[in-house]
C-alpha cells in the first residue's frame, strides 16, 4: 500500500474512531485535542506505521462495566493512538474476514442485527429452537489459532505483527476492549460455523439450531459440545434452553 493509501486510510480510520468516541486512555490524549492537532499526530503515526516503529502501550487502562445483563466485567481504555491504530488495521483486515463469513452470521457487520438472526432462524417455522452460548467466550479465545486463521486469509504479515503487539498486554483471550476484538470473535468459530450449513445462526457467540424434534435438538446439543470442546471451547448451560413452538417473541 502506497504512503497516500495508508493515509487516506488512516484518515478514514479517525473519522470512525471520532463517531465512536470514547473516554481518554492513561496518557489522558482526548480525540478532540487531537483533531486540533490532526496534521501532526497523522504524520507522527504514519510514519511508525510505515517504519514498523509504532509502540502500543503495555499496560492500558481497565475499568469495571456493567454489561447488557448488568454483570460487572472488566475491559480495556486505550490510549486515542492506540484506538486509532487498531481501527487502521480493522480497516485492512475486515474485508478479507468478511468473503469469509457465512450469510448466517450477524454479529458485528455492517447491515447486519440480531433481529436478522431471530428471522433468519424462523423462516421454515421450526417446531423447536435450541439456543446456547459460549462460556466465557473472549477470555477462552485462542489469540495464536485466530492470527493462524487471518494468515490463512492472505492478511499481510506486517499487518498482523501490529495485531499481535497490540494485544500483548492481554495474557488470556482477546482484549474486552480492543476494536479488533469483535472481528477476532468470529473468525473463531467460522470452522464450526461451516458445520451447520442450514438451519442454523450465530451472533457473536450466542448460536441457534432449529429442529424438527425435540430428539433432533438434543443430538444437536450433543454435537455442538463435542465440536466446541476439541476447540476448547465449554458451552454456558444456564444459558441454554429449548425454544418449543418459538416465535419472534419467544427467542428475542
């Protein structure tokens, strides 16, 4: 990629950061100071970009959240750069993932929401749904087996030596936080996404199976945990159910 392509997307990669905001990492930089001073951060990160010299922070900021379930985790603050850089690289590699992706997942894509995923599973008005989810699902991924898999895709090495610096500080998983996160959750599972060609969806890690019986749903179950735990991967059973007669109502 040529200087003025890097920066054009670079540029790119900051509008979007901008739309998404969020709060300043330890270094205490604000997006808004650095759109005041845009020419020279642009310049300074481009250049350790194309020298290889970019230096991401080794222990970033973590806060306490409650999340859609009002559970407390804990993610990462980042400092602005570093935000600024991980969407650079998100910017490169999200197209190559997406060819990938099959048409039933929908988390994290563009046009796509999870009420696609509850019409998509319903189109052949099936008698029964099995819905799980993945225990622990970021913090059991396996950073060396996704970069693996993004080599796979014809990701360029020095775009996925960036990826792996930026996640050093996480020593477990993949960084609640970190704007390549998303992306690296469904590169994860796209070997075990293949498996159901039909019949099935997935957003993020929370998947749906329709079955014709209700003895179809527990071979299913039996299937889905022996694939998941050769990746080592353990289904959340609290969170598993079985759906009869659902409807739009019932599984959202």
């Amino acid at each position: 990629m040529t200087t003025e392509a890097n920066r054009h997307l670079l540029k790119k990669a900051f509008r979007i950061m901008r739309r998404n905001y969020g709060c300043p990492g330890n270094d205490r930089l604000s997006i808004k100071y650095i759109r005041a001073n845009y020419q020279k951060y642009e310049n300074l990160v481009l250049e350790s970009l194309i020298n290889g010299t970019y230096v991401f922070e080794k222990e970033p900021k973590r806060i306490l959240i409650n999340d859609y379930l009002k559970k407390e985790r804990e993610i990462f603050i980042y400092n602005v750069t570093d935000r600024w850089v991980q969407q650079f690289l998100k910017l490169q590699i999200e197209p190559l993932v997406e060819v990938e992706l099959p048409e039933y997942v929908y988390a994290f894509r563009r046009g796509k929401c999870d009420i696609d995923s509850y019409h998509y599973i319903l189109i052949n008005t099936p008698k029964y749904i099995l819905r799980t989810d993945i225990k622990n699902y970021f913090n059991s991924l396996d950073k060396e087996k996704i970069l693996r898999k993004l080599r796979g895709m014809h990701v360029e090495d020095g775009i996925l030596g960036s990826v792996e610096k930026s996640m050093e500080h996480c020593k477990k998983g993949i960084p609640p936080g970190h704007v390549l996160s998303c992306i690296f959750s469904n590169v994860s599972l796209i070997d075990f996404d293949i498996k159901f060609s039909k019949n099935y969806t997935r957003y993020s890690d929370d998947m749906m199976f329709s079955c014709k019986t209700k003895l179809e749903t527990y071979l299913t179950l039996l299937k889905v945990t022996m694939l998941l735990k050769k990746e080592k991967l353990y289904l959340n059973h609290a969170k598993t159910r079985i759906v009869t007669s659902p409807t739009l109502e019932k599984i959202s």
